[in-house]
C-alpha cells in the first residue's frame, strides 16, 4: 500500500511528460521556421476572409460597418446597387449593367465600371436619404480621372498600382492592421508580433491610421489623393507620405473659420481640435468593428459626450445654451461640410461652437456657416436683420462652457 503513491505519481509524471513533449511537437510543428518574421513589412494581404478563421465574432460585426460596404463587388451582390434606375431622373450616360461596384451605402452610392485595365466612377450618385439621383462633381470628365489615382487607395485593401489590381474591395481588417500573412501563419502565442493592434499603438500612430483616409491631399509625387507608400506600423508619420490639405494652401477646401468645407476631411479638423490637444483619439468615439449607431459612435446622441463631459450629465440643458432642446453636436459639430451637391451635409470635427459673428464677418451664411444656421435657415434674410436679432439674443444672457475647452482632460 505504500507504494501506491509512488506509482500514482510515477504515472501522473509520465503523463505530464507526454503532454508536454506533444505540445512542443504540435507547436513547432506548426510554427514558422526561425526567423521567418523578423518584422511585420515583409507580410503579404490575404484579405479579410482569412481572418475570419479565427476571429469569427469581429469579423461577423465588421460585416455589417459602413467600411466593410465601402466597395461592393455587384457581380456577388446585385443587391448592394440601391440607386433607382427605373426613375424619371435616372442617369442616362450609363445603365445598371455596366456597373461592376457600387461604393457607399449609407449617404450615397457612386458606381465603378471598368474599362481595359483601369476603373472609373461613373457620372452619376443616388442619394441614398433623399432617394434622388444627383451630378456628380466633374462629371463631364469621368473618363479621364483613374479611379487608380484618385480613390483606390481608400476604397479598396491590398492595392498594387503597379498590376492595377486589388486584394480586397472595401476596407478590410488589413486597411487598419496592416498585412496579415504572417500572423495566419504564425503559431498561438508566438513571441514576435506579426500584426499591428492599433488600440495598442501611441494616440499619434492611431489616428494616422484613420486619417490617411480621413483626410483630402495628395502623396508626395502628386499623382495619387491617397498616401500611396504609407504603411500601417508604429514608427511610421503619415505627414511622411501625404500633403495633407490646409485652410492656407488650399482654401477652396474650407470656410474662412478654418472649418471643412470639403468631406472626407474628419482628421484635419480633428487635428485643430482640443480632443487631439489631450490625446483623444477617433476610437474613443467611434466603434470599428461595430456598427452600433448611425455614425458608428459607441454610444448614441449625448450619451456619447456626457460619457467625458460628466458634469453636463447633471445640468438641464437650458443652463448650457439659450435652448432647452437641441443636442451636444448640433451646436458643437455643425454641418458645414459639402459631400454631394449641397453645402450643410456633413459635420465639422473641430467640435467648437462657431458663433453667427463669423458669418456676419463674412457677409452671411452662404460665406461663412455657423452653429445656428444648421436649424435656423436665413440665407435670405438681409444680412443687418440677422445681426440685430443675433443682438436681442445675446441680452438673455450667452452660454457659458461648464468645463473650459483649454482644461478638458
């Protein structure tokens, strides 16, 4: 009975001793030969399929983002085309056929046809809230404008100038974590990192990420509007490979309050902004992998902002502002961007309260947009009438910050 402990033991130690022995045969088994990965820029675009395999529940949430609908083959998906092509006003310079992808889903749809080796958006865009057909900016010279130069770099994942091709359409995972061939092959658990997790990287890098899209410019040789050698990685500086555009150089571009007038240009306001000033970041807001709201925010409406602002929580809105209704972004993110045809169709990401003194500085409304004038509609009220009543106002009393901007943390 004595050695019955010793056997028992004996036998768990044997055990043990094969469990181990097979794990490190399975892993390296498994494993990359050593030295495969000295870094990640080696890797290569497998598009976004292969990382469903293992991360099954991103990838399903992912499907369903605003990213993931960027670009939508219509070959697969002849559903994703939601333009009305049996309307009155339908475009008559193309028909559905020639369609090979539609591009955006939720604002509005352009087209891609093909044609030889190159693509082109076809002159014509389907408001999507409007349920109207609209002209498209240059639509007279389609023809001439490579979808190559102009859009594919932000459109589509794993694009190769060179070849004219594409790993992916639409932003895929890798648009964001760089290429991932080395981190499908590579082993549970392996020591060296052989993707970029862009929640890890310092609040600059991060951002970089979102704004080498989110931005309008060219790359440095001044073919392309994307930055065509910038590369997801820690170390790297997106200001490297863009010229992005600026109020100064580019003042076409934007309202004389230094506010986007052009879209696709979240990352520049942000950059003037006091979130960038104390470091944060556009996934602080807005969720990735998710679609939970209509703009993609983690949370809804004011919910979003009272989330950092935590006093305004526990004030009534009229202490705020002259307004007992309203909301943080309509007074704080007005819509002064122009994405179609019509100014007033995107909002500002500098997320500061733009006073109708700076219209009247520039002789109203259709110069200079502010705040107010995203409800208060007086483009055609004389510019003297508008700033006698802006003086009635400012008797009750202007609205006061609850946190100083300059001390938000």
């Amino acid at each position: 009975m004595k050695k019955l402990p010793w056997i028992i033991g004996a036998i768990f130690l044997v055990t043990l001793s094969l469990v181990i022995v097979t794990t490190v045969i399975l892993i390296k088994k498994k494993a990359p030969p050593k030295g495969e990965f000295k870094d990640m820029v080696n890797a290569t675009f497998v598009g976004s399929d292969e990382c469903r395999k293992c991360h099954e529940r991103l990838y399903s949430n992912w499907k369903g983002t605003l990213h993931a609908k960027m670009m939508v083959d219509v070959k697969k998906d002849p559903l994703a085309i939601i333009g009305d092509f049996d309307a009155k006003t339908a475009p008559k310079a193309f028909k559905k056929q020639d369609i090979h992808y539609a591009i955006g889903s939720q604002w509005r749809q352009r087209y891609l046809t093909k044609s030889g080796d190159e693509y082109f958006i076809l002159p014509a865009q389907f408001d999507v809230a409007a349920g109207r057909w609209e002209e498209t900016p240059d639509d007279k010279r389609w023809k001439e404008r490579s979808w190559f130069k102009e859009c594919a770099g932000c459109h589509a994942t794993g694009v190769e100038l060179d070849k004219k091709t594409f790993k992916e359409a639409g932003v895929g995972c890798e648009s964001c974590h760089g290429p991932g061939s080395n981190h499908a092959k590579a082993a549970l658990g392996y020591e060296i990192f052989t993707i970029i997790n862009p929640a890890k990287l310092a609040t600059r890098a991060a951002t970089d990420i979102c704004g080498s899209c989110h931005s309008s410019g060219t790359d440095n040789s001044g073919k392309y509007a994307y930055p065509v050698n910038y590369k997801v990685s820690p170390g790297s500086n997106l200001r490297l490979f863009f010229k992005i555009a600026s109020p100064e150089k580019n003042s076409e571009r934007f309202w004389p309050s230094k506010d986007s007038k052009g879209h696709h240009q979240q990352f520049i306001d942000w950059e003037r902004s006091e979130h960038a000033k104390a470091g944060i970041a556009c996934y602080i807001c807005h969720s990735v992998h998710e679609k939970e709201t209509l703009f993609q925010t983690k949370k809804a409406g004011d919910e979003l902002c009272k989330g950092c602002h935590k006093p305004l929580q526990f004030e009534a809105k009229g202490s705020h502002t002259i307004h007992t209704f309203g909301s943080c972004i309509a007074c704080h993110m007005p819509k002064t961007i122009k994405e179609g045809m019509y100014a007033g169709e995107e909002r500002s990401h500098s997320f500061k309260f733009v006073g109708p003194e700076e219209s009247f500085k520039h002789g109203g409304v259709k110069n200079q947009p502010n705040s107010c004038s995203g409800c208060h509609h007086h483009k055609d009220t004389p510019l003297a009438d508008l700033m006698g009543a802006w003086s009635a106002v400012k008797q009750l009393g202007t609205p006061k910050s609850v946190i100083p901007q300059k001390e938000v943390r």
